[in-house]
C-alpha cells in the first residue's frame, strides 16, 4: 500500500491528481483479502482498470485500486462457438487481438478500444454496430459489503445504450473479476457502417475476414480518434443523444441532413458528434485543453491542464447545444 501515489500514469487524459492511497491488485485473492481485512476497505474506494472512462476533477481521498488481474481460459468450445473468460485486468484491445488470432469472431468491431476488460460491461462499450450485449455471456463480480462472489448472467446485467446495471442500482457495489464471452467460429460480418465498406472497397477487399474488419475499424478509428498516448483524452466524452422524433422534425427545419438513426418508437438517436460540431465547438482550442480538431465527440488534454477546466468546458457544450438545438448532452465518462 502506497500513499500520495499521482494517478496522472493511469488516467488516459493524464490528468495529475492524487490518491490517498493506491493497491495494485494482481489476484482475486489480493482483492478478497485487502476488502476483508483492511480497514481502509472500509472507507471510499476506486476500483480503477484501465483509467479510458474517467475524469480526474480532484484529488481521491481514499484508497485506489489499481486491478491488473491478468488470465485467458476456454470456458467450452462447440462447433459454432467458443466461451472465453477473461480476467477483469486485461487490456481490451489485446484481447480483440487474441481473440482474431484464434480465429473466434464477435470482437472485431470493437478493436482500439480503449480500456480494461473489467469495465467493458459496465459501459456496454459499442462501436461500428456492435455492443458487448452482442458477445456477452456473463460474469463474476465481488460484492464490497458482504464478500461474496455473484455470478450476472445477460439479463441480469440489464444492459442498456452505454449503460449497465453497474452504472444504476448496482454502482459502485461490485468490483468485476472477470468476463465471459461467447465467440463464433462461423462467423457473420458486420460491415453495416458505411465507413467500414469504404476502407475496405479502397483496399479491393471483396470478402473481408474478421482481421480485415479489424484492421478496417483501427484505420477508421486512428483517422479521427487521438492516441492518449500522444493526447490526453478519454474517447467520446458525451453519448449520443436518444430524443422523441418531434425533437428531430424541429432540428430539420434548419438542417435537413441531420444525422439520426431509428432508436425505437417515436425515439431516434441524434449524432452528438454533430450537435457538438454545429455549435461551433470542433477543434476550439482553450489554453491548454479543448475539442478535437477531428472529432468533436473527443474533448483532449493537450498539457497540464486540470480535470475542472475539461469539466467546465463540458458544461459550456452541454449548455450551447441545449441552448441551440434543445437537446440536453449527458456525459459518457466517470466524474471523480
């Protein structure tokens, strides 16, 4: 256990902010012993993975713990599937790597994503027409105040558009071990994204595998998406916004293109990114922090910047797109 530890290393915004205290937890049975005979277990705690989905506004006066909780098994294997559990610590993109390499489908349209394994059900991570929902078989959670383990299975998890039970009735109650996944060996394409088509026509192929739609998606996604590892950011930072069709007919009037997308009866999802752009914010540097030139779903951390500056600026999108389109933004990331 260490104390004043900087979090800037594990956060991709790579805000600075500090803990309290910090544990790196390597094994379930570090986790079960630390929540069971620790006192600080008793007080706040911040489960971290891979840091992707939160912003750092202050200092976490209590104890983080850092899971890196590491482990691949085959839970069954049929002739039409294959079921995977993965230790919550393992990084997301190299798992879709793993998971191509040995020709299990499912997860390549969810390549470069940011992150741990642990927090991909608990965001319901989605990209390119594909959600963790659509791979997901279940997983095993600690539950901090009684210390048992509790198997979810789909339905349990109540998943919703980038929302779980872990983000709802069950927040912060549960610290995720691991996650099965239910992979195909027969594999169906999902090209559906127009974007996905097109880099794969301008590169001749006609009848891609699971590696092509991955390579395709990491090109796409490297075009407008910055590496935190160059610029801070955390992916999107809003959701896209889920709105009555009413909303979209006044948007129509004066914008005829509007993007939108059927998001059940009477409701249509509006493209944040969009919004965001209409108003003005794309690519508006501030000091130090700002929009991303490419991407306006992506607010970054060029330097030194504070977790409160991203916040507020936030705050200012949120209030100019309701303001001009009447439409509310809700944020994607974790406030700390």
């Amino acid at each position: 256990m260490d104390q004043n530890v900087s979090l800037k290393p594990f956060n991709t915004f790579g805000l600075e902010a500090k803990a309290q205290n910090f544990l790196e937890i390597k094994s379930q049975e570090e986790l079960v012993e630390f929540l069971k005979e620790n006192p600080l277990a008793k007080g706040p705690l911040l489960p971290l993975g891979g840091g992707s989905n939160i912003l750092l506004t202050q200092d976490y006066q209590g104890t983080v713990l850092k899971l890196s909780l590491k482990g691949k098994h085959i839970l069954k294997e049929q002739d039409g599937f294959t079921l995977v559990e993965v230790a919550g610590g393992e990084n997301w993109h190299d798992f879709v790597n793993w998971s191509i390499a040995q020709g299990y489908g499912g997860m390549e349209n969810l390549s470069l994503i940011p992150g741990s394994v642990g927090a991909s059900p608990m965001q319901n991570i989605g990209a390119y027409g594909i959600e963790i929902k659509d791979v997901f078989h279940s997983l095993e959670a600690y539950e901090i105040n009684t210390g048992k383990i509790k198997s979810f299975n789909h339905s349990e998890c109540k998943f919703g558009y980038r929302e779980s039970v872990f983000k709802r009735e069950l927040k912060d109650q549960f610290i995720i071990l691991s996650v099965s996944f239910k992979l195909t060996k027969n594999h169906q394409i999902n090209s559906s994204y127009g974007a996905i088509n097109t880099e794969l026509e301008e590169n001749g192929i006609k009848n891609p595998s699971i590696k092509d739609i991955s390579n395709a998606v990491i090109v796409i996604r490297s075009s407008k998406l910055p590496n935190p590892k160059e610029i801070g950011n955390a992916g999107s930072f809003f959701k896209n916004p889920v709105v009555d069709i009413e909303v979209l007919r006044e948007i129509q009037k004066n914008y005829e293109n509007a993007p939108n997308y059927p998001a059940g009866e009477g409701k249509v999802k509006l493209a944040a990114g969009w919004l965001i752009e209409q108003a003005g914010w794309k690519g508006k540097t501030i000091s130090t922090y700002g929009v991303h030139k490419n991407q306006a779903l992506v607010l970054v951390n060029y330097s030194n910047s504070q977790g409160n500056d991203i916040f507020d600026l936030s705050t200012s999108i949120i209030e100019d797109v309701r303001t001009k389109f009447g439409v509310e933004l809700e944020r994607e990331v974790n406030i700390i």
